[in-house]
C-alpha cells in the first residue's frame, strides 16, 4: 500500500515542478516526471503474487503470469509520452529564438 | 555542434552495426521474448542518433537524410495498414485486422501469424520517427532571416 | 454494414500518409485528395443515418465474448455517435474547403493537410471506440495535431499560445489516465459496456467513495478538454491564435468531440449517476454560461471575444444536459428530461455551425484587411458584401432571434428548465442571450457598419473557395431550424436522446444479456 502512496507522492512532485518554476525547461521535465509516476503506477497494478513474465514459452505453459493488460496499456502510454515531449521541446527551441529567454515571466504578449 | 575525438569517432565505427542489429534482433523475436516493434525501433534509432553525436553537424547529408526518414515512416505506416486491411479481404469474415496467416507452432521463429510482419513495420516506423525528432531538434532551419 | 465502421479511421489516417509521401513528387495533390476524402467521410455519415437503425457494433480482430466477458476491443455506433461523426465531417468538409486558398500565406503548405487529416482520424476514432484506453489513445492524437496546427504559422503569439495549450493539456491527459488506472484496478476490464454492469453489480463496502473520486477525477480531466469553468483558461489564447480554418475546427468540434461528448458518454452510459455529481456539472456550465459572457464584453480583438463566447455557449450544453441528469437521478417525469437533453445535443448541432462561421468570417477579414482589434476597422460591408452577410446571419442566431437555429435550441434549454422547476437556470440564461445579442450587435457595428477607412479602400471579396464555405454555412444556419419539425427530429436527435435516457440498454446490446 505504501508503494501506491510513494507513487502519488511522485505525481504530486512533478505538479510541483511544472506550477512553481518559472524556466521553461523545467516546465517540460516536470510534465515528464508525472508521465513516469502514472507509468509505474500502472505496473503496480497488475502484480499478481509470484508471478513470473507474461510471455508462454515451451515447457511453462502453466506456470502463473502477470497481468499483462497493464503492460500492453504503458507501451502505448511511453509512446504517447515521447511524442508529447518532442513537440513540447520543438515549441521550447522556437519560444528562444523568438524571444531570446526561457523565463516565462518575459513572454507575455497575450493578455487580458 | 562539433564533433568529438578520433577515438570516440572509430569505436562509435565498430560499434553501432552491433547495436544496429541487436535492435533488428528485439523486432524480429517480439513475439518470442519481451520487447517487439517499439523498444527495438528505438534501439535501431539509437545507432543513428549514436553516429550524428560522434560526427557533427554535418548539415546538408542529414537534410537528405532527413527526407528519406521521412518516407521510410509513412511507407511503414502504410504498410501497416495495408496488412491489416487484407484480413478483410481474405479471411472468411469481414473483420478488419484478423490473424489470417498460419499460427504455426508455439516458440519457432515463424509462427503467431501476422504478428512478426507488423512488429517488422512498427519497428521500421519507430526508428524512423525517432531520429527525425533527433535531426529536427539537431538541425533548426534558420527562417528568421528570409 | 458493421465493416464499414472502421473505415472512418482507416480513411483519413492512410490518406494522410499517402498525402505525406506523394505530395512531395506530384505537385498539389494535398489539396486535390484532401476535400475529395472529406466529402466520403460526408457520404458514409448520411449512408449511416439513413440506412441504419438501433446500435451496430464490431469487434476489431474478431474475437468472440468468452463466457459472457467481452475481450475484443469494440467499435460502437449509435444515435449519439452518428449525431457527432455528422457535427465532425459537415464542419471539418466546409473548414478545408476554406483553407485551400487561406493556406498559401504558409511556406510549408503540404503539411498542413497532413496534420488536418490526422487531427480529423483522432477524432472519428474517438466517437467510434467502445472502451475507455481507446478513447485515450485516439484523444492523444488528435490533440496532439491540434497543438502543432495551432503553433502553425510560426509567429510570436501563435507558439505562445501553442506552449500555454500544451501544458494544460497535457496534465489534463495525465489526470484521465491515472483515472483509466483506477478504473482498471477495480473493475479488471477496459469495456465500457463491461464496467458499466460491473460498477452497477457491485456491492461491496466503499464502493461509493470510489464512484465519486473517480468521477471527480473524470470531470477535472475532461472538463480541460471541454473549457468548462475553472478550467477554462487556455481557450482564448489558443482559439485567437490559430490560423482562422483551425479555429473553427478547435472552438466548433474539437472541444464538443474531446471535451462533451466522452463526459455525456461516460456518465450516462459508464456511471451510476448520483445527486450530487448531476447538480456538480450543471451548477459547472451555469458558471462558465455566465464568466463566459462577462469576460467577453470588454475584448476588442475579434477572435478572442469570439473565443469566451465559446465558453458560454458550452455552458448551454451542459446545462441542458445537467438537468436531463437531475431529473433522471430524482425520479421525476422522464419526458421533461428527454426535452432537455434534445435540446442540449441541438445547441451542440447548432454552435459548431455558427461558430463555425463566425471564425471563418474573422479569418477573411483578417486574409483581406491585416488587423483583427475592433477599433480599428470599419465599414467593411460595401466592399465585402459575402463576409457581412454570413456574419450578420450568424450574429443573429448565436443571439437567439428567430427563425435561425439558435432561437429554438435556446427555447427548448429554457421551457425544460421552467418545467422541471429550475427558475433560476432559466433567467440566467436569459440574461446571457441578452447580453450575447449586446456583444454581437457591438461587433457588427464597428466591423461591418460606419465609416470606411481610407487605407481599406481597394480591398476585395474573398476568393471562391473561401465565399463558398460561408454561403453554405449561413445556408445551414437557417436548415437546421427544421430539425424541430418531428419527421425531420426522430432522424437525428430521437436516436441521440434515446441512447441517453435508456442508458441500461447500451450494455445490453453489446453484451447481449
């Protein structure tokens, strides 16, 4: 049980990050840092007790599996992450050169 | 972005064939061992992205290769589609993505059906995508200047 | 006929792939194949409409329920589905149409279409799914082509905004995961037809608790993708600064595919519905109704007030949704509550077309004039007789002046309300669409009436393709007030409605219990 609170704790760190600090890169790595916590969470999920690989190999037909659901859903979750933080990095390089600073304190055009 | 040492140029020389064909070894086992289409496509693009960091910014060989990544990926893409979309045709039944070829026997290399050809094109797709991302964010095409 | 579902995702994800290869080799193909696919998409919605009755559904791969435990993932169409697919390929047909001559204003022409195109697939995909990690993933990629179309022309604003949306919505995605998580750690399957039995079926001490986090969880997460209330904050930014085509895609699908349609899906069909969660969500779109409106009074650039009427009107959904909710839950009179759902889904019909037209009208005022701040133009509607018409058309039926579409979904939202008892909904309500009439009538006056600068003098009409998408935009405008006729009402919205109020039988027919 503690282990879902650790994980929670992590999601909340990475919240943190992306509230209160004001570089844009660390903006990115906060959002990274919470995409990791929801994919452990989810593995956390599917452990069954002494359960071994989900893969049936010649001679283990039988033995006892983890879920493997869960493991499916966070290939496509890690996939979707790298696609998010590719484009948020692309976005990031742009902002600098248009605006020649990171802070996010200093690009404020659009108001009101 | 300027090269590194002769050292570290020749090694990364000996080196990424292997890392190369590790990864082609994870796509083609993927239904045998863990891994598959995703983990070994990054792999492959990883002795891409491998030689570039050695090597430098060379600019005008990694636009052109730019553009053959770029038609590496949707090919695959369609690939993909394409063997999904025969399971309409040839099966019995018209259901899209149906597991049509032969299922073989349990742990040999060519068994499972359909599934070593899709995880190949996934895998192709993968290494694509990710070194495109790597030379996009490398290469910043200057426009300001027009 | 139940094969032909998954062509709505197959159809625009391999032209965008083809487009990606040829459009390189043979020149302007993108923007040949792009409306010729658009309008297949149009054909099949209407083939579907007509031709079909009650709920189909297929199983990707073929594999039969074991043991009564569905295991395929499913594709699922029904009244509802059918009424979304038509707001998403009418709109996104006349958005395209449109940016074959507003795109020429970009170096990197070809790749707009392929975004478009991949943006359009996210979105069919997810009307059509049938369990909760498909929805995910096709969510995914539609927004993520849609924050890459808004970063589109690569100025200042527009990757600002882009950045702003990014963040937002990525922790909004974020949170709906670890909402899927939570879901799947208690009910051991990803079906919404199964979840739904099991949530239903399920006794066990605390079962209550979960129901409300969960639910909570779901309207944070998706009531970001919808801009409900407090989190409404990215809209303006993001719906200004687009490219105008975009913007009407954005503020009239994308937020009702992404954002309305999987909370409308989810808690009538997955939930149990509850007291308090049904007054959360309506009390939710009376605020945002309302903060939409005020904040939107005191803009003078055009897009961005446009944008906090979006907020508003998203507000009218909900709320005649919410209240559909509130009677359900209380046991009152089940035809009170199918009136003012009908008319919930209608204003979601409505706004995509009218909304639809009001962005595209800025964009041609912005491709002829440069500027989009009120105070500096003026006295457009000598030279551009197309744009003020469609503008003053759809003016009016935002604000709700009969005999446009907007007049009779508004009336319907507002005679539910008074017949299930809720007076207070029905004033506001009111009140906004007075206040909406004041905001609209400001805008036609200082773009359209008045005196002509002298530096506008030698601007034109709008080329072909983009005058075509406003006439027949502003010709639908007016159509679609025939939906309230009963023959014309039980082809589109009956179905819709009836998927809702008799929402045990979504998982009868997929289950086959």
């Amino acid at each position: 049980m503690i282990l879902y609170i650790l994980c929670f704790i992590l999601f909340l760190i990475g919240l943190y990050g992306v509230v209160s600090k004001r570089n844009l890169i660390k903006i990115i790595i906060g959002i990274a840092i919470m995409e990791y916590s929801i994919n452990l969470f989810f593995i956390m999920i599917g452990y069954v007790e002494g359960g071994t690989a989900p893969i049936i190999t010649k001679g283990f037909e039988q033995a006892k599996f983890v879920d493997p659901l869960p493991q499916a859903m966070i290939l496509t979750s890690i996939v979707i992450g790298l696609a998010t933080t590719a484009l948020l990095l692309a976005v990031a390089i742009r902002l600098y050169k248009k605006y020649g600073t990171f802070d996010i304190n200093d690009i404020k055009d659009l108001k009101g | 972005m300027k090269g590194m040492t002769i050292i570290v140029k020749k090694i990364t020389q000996i080196i990424c064939p292997v890392i190369f064909m590790f990864g082609l070894y994870i796509i083609i086992h993927g239904h045998l061992t863990p891994g598959g289409g995703f983990a070994g496509g990054v792999i492959m693009a990883g002795a891409f992205i491998l030689q570039i960091l050695a090597n430098g910014n060379i600019l005008s060989g990694l636009r052109k290769e730019e553009h053959n990544l770029e038609f590496m990926e949707s090919a695959a893409i369609l690939g993909f589609l394409i063997i999904a979309g025969l399971g309409l045709l040839i099966s019995g039944s018209f259901v899209f993505f149906s597991n049509f070829l032969n299922k073989g026997e349990l742990g040999n290399l060519i068994s499972a059906g359909i599934i070593p050809i899709e995880n190949i094109v996934v895998g192709a797709e993968v290494c694509a995508a990710v070194a495109t991302i790597f030379i996009a964010l490398v290469v910043y095409k200057d426009e300001e200047k027009k | 006929m139940n094969s032909l579902i998954p062509l709505f995702v197959i159809i625009p994800l391999g032209c965008a792939f083809m487009m990606s290869i040829l459009g390189r080799v043979i020149k302007n193909f993108n923007k040949i194949i792009t409306p010729i696919f658009m309008l297949s998409l149009v054909w099949l919605t209407f083939h579907f409409i007509i031709n079909s009755e009650g709920s189909l559904n297929y199983r990707v791969g073929g594999f039969e329920a074991v043991n009564g435990v569905p295991i395929a993932i499913y594709m699922v169409m029904d009244g509802l589905t059918k009424l979304v697919l038509l707001i998403i390929s009418l709109v996104g047909f006349l958005a395209i149409f449109y940016s074959l001559s507003y795109t020429t204003q970009y170096t990197a022409e070809s790749k707009f279409y392929v975004l478009f195109s991949l943006m359009i697939a996210g979105m069919n995909g997810i009307v059509i799914s049938g369990d909760i990690f498909n929805i995910f993933v096709f969510l995914e990629i539609a927004a993520i082509s849609s924050y890459a179309l808004v970063a589109f022309g690569v100025e200042k604003h527009q990757l600002e905004a882009s950045f702003k949306y990014q963040v937002l919505g990525g922790i909004a995605s974020l949170v709906i995961l670890l909402t899927i998580g939570l879901i799947y750690w208690n009910t051991g399957t990803l079906n919404i037809a199964d979840i739904s039995r099991q949530l239903l079926n399920n006794s066990s001490v605390g079962i209550d608790v979960f129901i409300k986090f969960i639910s909570v969880l779901l309207i944070a997460g998706f009531g970001l993708k919808a801009a409900i209330f407090p989190f409404h904050s990215w809209l303006p930014d993001a719906h200004s600064s687009a490219p105008s085509p975009i913007s009407a895609m954005l503020s009239g699908v994308l937020i009702k595919a992404v954002g309305i349609y999987i909370i409308i899906r989810l808690f009538f069909n997955m939930i149990p519905l509850s007291y308090e969660l049904s007054m959360t969500i309506t009390v939710l779109g009376t605020v945002s109704m309302i903060v939409g409106v005020l904040l939107a009074i005191g803009q003078w650039d055009f897009k961005r007030l446009l944008a906090y009427h979006s907020i508003s009107q998203m507000g009218y959904v909900i709320i005649g949704v919410g209240i559909g909710m509130l009677i359900i839950t209380k046991g009152g009179d089940i035809k009170i509550a199918a009136l003012s759902i009908g008319g919930g889904l209608f204003h979601m019909l409505n706004h995509s077309i009218f909304k639809g037209l009001l962005f595209l009208n800025a964009g041609a005022i912005e491709y002829r004039t440069n500027t989009r701040n009120l105070k500096k133009l003026g006295g457009l509607s000598s030279k551009m007789p197309i744009t003020s018409g469609s503008s003053f058309v759809a003016s009016m039926a935002i604000s709700g002046i009969p005999p446009f579409n907007g007049f009779f979904s508004k009336v319907i939202i507002i005679i539910a309300a008074v017949q299930a008892g809720y007076i207070w909904i029905a004033f506001f309500a009111v009140l906004v669409s007075v206040i909406t009439l004041a905001s609209f009538t400001k805008i036609l006056k200082y773009v359209f009436f008045g005196e002509l600068h002298t530096k506008y003098e030698k601007i034109k009409e709008v080329p072909f393709s983009m005058s075509f998408s406003m006439i027949l935009l502003s010709i639908l405008c007016l159509a679609l007030s025939l939906l309230v006729i009963p023959e014309v009402r039980t082809i589109f919205l009956k179905p819709a409605v009836d998927v809702l109020i008799n929402s045990a039988q979504y998982s009868i027919n997929i289950l086959g219990i």
